[in-house]
C-alpha cells in the first residue's frame, strides 16, 4: 500500500489586525496543485517515508496549535488513516538552501544532457537505461538500475550530449519546480499580501 499527502495552505491576515484577530484559514486544497507521489520529495520536506536522503524540513511536527476549522474538519475525515501531520510557513521555504546535497550517494543513476550554454542539467534518475547498461557493460538488472550501491562516486559514462553519473542528488531534485511550482507559486503570491509568516503549508499522510 502506497502512502498519498493530504493537506491545505492556510493564511491569516498578518498586518494591521490585533493579536487576538489573526485566526488562520485554508486558502486552497493541495490536491488542487500537487497529486503525485514522491518519496524522495515527501523525506526532503516531513520526514516521511525517507528520513536519511535530506534532513527533513519540517519532521511530524504535528497539526499547527491554532490550524483551520476547514483544515481540521478535513484531516478528521480521514482518520483513523490520516498520520504524521505537519506544517512548514512560507518563510521557512523561502529561506531553504534548495542547492544542498544529499547525505548519501543516489543508488540510481543519474542521466545528465548538455544545456545550450555548455553546463550538464540533470534529466533523471534511472532514466535512459538500456543505453546505460551498454556502456557500463553491465548484465545484471540488479546493478543497472542500482549502481550507486556498485560504483564510486563521481564516476561517469559520457555519451556525446548526454552523461550518465553516480552521485549526490541536491535538494531541488528531490522537490522539483515541475511537481511543486505550483504550490510554492501559490504560497508566494499570498505572502505578498498576508507576509512570509502569515502563509503556511499543512499536511497529513495515508497509507
């Protein structure tokens, strides 16, 4: 059984209210912005299902103290399934070194292309493996789709404009813009009008 994210972005009015006037709201549903299932990504920002890629952002800190009714009402609806809620603001994403590496090298390989100004972009992860194997001469399936576990790090297999590499994944793979461009987009467009610390993210897990 697989494990899914559920949760909301919340804000509150941050400016020109009193203290006892800044009661949180869910702003939207993550479901509408992200849908997938990545572990790698679910590790990099709760700690869930891999705590030891990337120390976790935000690890099971639990339902925010004064969390949305709407949020609230929507995380008791799944339970008993529903675990491991947490929540990050806005201003910590921001401050996020998204360039840091990983604590260990990738078991997959990693394929890179060249971009137009010279410099290697990473493609993907256990991609274009057929091609692989044929360079590294390699039979076993088992170490083709686990070399990292086999080969140093730092060792590559060019391939004309492409590369194929052991190493360290950075952050920013492990949480792409093209899975979660449109929950940071949404998140920075409220803290422009609610502040950094007046835009959060809350999630819960199934499975």
């Amino acid at each position: 059984m697989g494990t899914d994210i559920h949760g909301f972005i919340e804000c509150r009015w941050d400016r020109w209210l009193d203290e006892d006037d800044r009661s949180w709201h869910a702003a939207i549903d993550l479901t509408h912005l992200y849908n997938g299932r990545s572990y790698l990504a679910f590790g990099s920002l709760f700690g869930m299902r891999d705590t030891t890629t990337f120390r976790p952002l935000a690890d099971d800190r639990g339902l925010p103290a004064d969390v949305s009714r709407e949020t609230l009402a929507d995380y008791g609806s799944w339970s008993p399934d529903s675990h491991r809620a947490s929540w990050i603001t806005w201003a910590e994403l921001a401050a996020t070194d998204w360039e840091e590496e990983a604590n260990e090298v990738d078991e997959c390989i990693h394929e890179y292309h060249r971009s137009p100004d010279g410099t290697w972009e990473l493609h993907g992860r256990n991609t274009g493996l057929d091609r692989f194997a044929e360079l590294a001469g390699l039979t076993d399936p088992r170490t083709v789709y686990r070399a990292g576990r086999t080969y140093p790090e730092g060792t590559e297999w060019p391939d004309g404009d492409r590369l194929f590499r052991v190493g360290r994944l950075r952050r920013k793979h492990a949480v792409p813009d093209s899975d979660w461009g449109a929950v940071w987009s949404v998140m920075h467009t409220l803290a422009s009008l609610h502040g950094d610390e007046g835009v959060r993210l809350v999630v819960w897990f199934d499975g």
